[in-house]
C-alpha cells in the first residue's frame, strides 16, 4: 500500500527523512562504525550465496545496505521504504534490477492512524490500538531472503508519535500499538530466510561518560534468544538529540 505523498509530509515522515540525512552528516563520521558493520554482516550472511530475489525493508539513504556487492549476488533486489529520497531513485538509476517499492510496511497502519486522528477530531472516539493496528503487508511469493535494515525499532515510532500528539492515547496504550506493530514485522520475516538488524536501546551519558538513563526499544521480543552480532552505533556524541546526553544505541543482528 502506497499512501500519499500529502499524508507522508503532515505526519512527519519527510521531515524525518531528512533529518536522518541531516543527523548524519552532522556527526562528522560517528556513523561510520555502526554503518560499516551492518554492512559486513549483511555480507558475511549472505556469502556464497546466489539469490534470485532479495527484499530489503526499510532501505531508506542506503547508508548502512551494501548495495553494489548485492548487486552482484542477486538477479532482483526489491528496496521497500514509505518513500525514496529523489538521490536515492538517481543512484539506483545505474542498476536495471534494483527496483525501489514504495510501500508501507505494516499494510496500512500508517493510513489507519491518520484515519485514527480524524475520527477522534469528529467524533472524540478513540480507536483502540488492535484497530489501529488492524492491517497486514505480503511479499510478492518469490522471496529469497530478506533483510529488515535497522526499521524493528522505527516501526511505530512516528505512527505514535502522530497519534499521542493529536489524541489522548495513554502509556499503555502506545506501547501496544507498538508491540503489535513489532510483532506483525516478525511474521514477516521468514524463517531461514531472513536477517533482522536493530538497535534495541539506547542510553544516555553525560559529558563525563556517566549513563544518566535509558530506553529500550523492544516491545515484542525477537523469536531468537541471542544475536548473532552486537555492536554500539555512536547516534549522537555531541548531545543535539538529548540536550547535553551522548546517545549511544546497542544494535543486534539475528539470523532468524
């Protein structure tokens, strides 16, 4: 489900996306670890491999996706994202069997929120999160692998974000929204077949290095008990995304 460009801006999804671009470059290469490990794993995975079609969910600037060597490995590579940055649709231009996908990849939970604010706005009814959430999304059958790229956590972020600023919505209820969301991203990873990288927490130290607090970002627990890699992205050491925190991510890696 491809939703429109008008909803995407006003929910905050354009802005976002510029603001990842944005983030990273104002870190001055702090990125750079975290991006380059991803990467390796994602080769090390798939090493030996020859796939027909590769899904990558959540592709996004393409930073942490090693795109020209998958280019090598796979006949198809389907790069799914709610929209591409117009840099991104130049650079793939080069490759004829790289398509970008357009799409939400909860099935249209992105739509169901929206419509989520506007009954509230008219009626002052609230939907409960399992309405909200009432979606589902399908690859095309053919799928060889996929890679859900560092969007695990994201998922629900911004669809919350949206909904807690326009209705009511308590803690609780929030944090379903979001561990029903995770929890549909799993399904659709198949078994055997898929990759799943993502940051599950971060934590927050001051201009010391003493951890001031933290957050996890998992709601719905992964189906594998333990990473096959773990490392820390460094998202923000000069303390712009918390005022006066460095913010430090731990990131997983599973084969699932």
């Amino acid at each position: 489900m491809e939703v429109p460009g008008s909803i995407l801006r006003k929910m905050g999804y354009k802005a976002d996306s510029q603001g990842i671009m944005n983030r990273y470059i104002n870190v001055n290469g702090a990125w750079e670890s975290h991006l380059l490990q991803t990467r390796q794993f994602i080769l090390k995975s798939l090493a030996g491999k020859r796939l027909n079609n590769l899904d990558v969910l959540g592709s996004g600037w393409l930073l942490d996706l090693p795109l020209e060597e998958l280019a090598g490995m796979a006949d198809h590579i389907r790069l799914y994202d709610l929209m591409h940055p117009s840099q991104v649709l130049q650079r793939l231009k080069r490759y004829s069997h790289v398509t970008p996908v357009q799409a939400d990849i909860t099935g249209g939970v992105v739509i169901n929120a929206w419509q989520a604010v506007k009954e509230y706005k008219k009626h002052g009814v609230k939907l409960p999160p399992e309405k909200i959430c009432d979606a589902s999304f399908r690859f095309p059958p053919d799928s060889d692998c996929i890679i859900s790229l560092n969007v695990y956590s994201q998922i629900g972020q911004m669809i919350t974000d949206f909904l807690k600023d326009k209705v009511p919505y308590e803690t609780d209820e929030v944090d379903r929204i979001i561990f029903l969301l995770q929890q549909a991203h799993l399904k659709l990873l198949t078994p055997g077949k898929s990759l799943l990288i993502s940051d599950i927490k971060e934590a927050y130290f001051d201009a010391n290095g003493i951890l001031t607090g933290s957050r996890d970002h998992v709601k719905c627990p992964f189906p594998v008990a333990e990473p096959a890699e773990s490392w820390e992205w460094q998202f923000d050491p000069a303390g712009g995304y918390i005022a006066g925190q460095k913010t430090v991510l731990q990131v997983n890696a599973y084969h699932l």
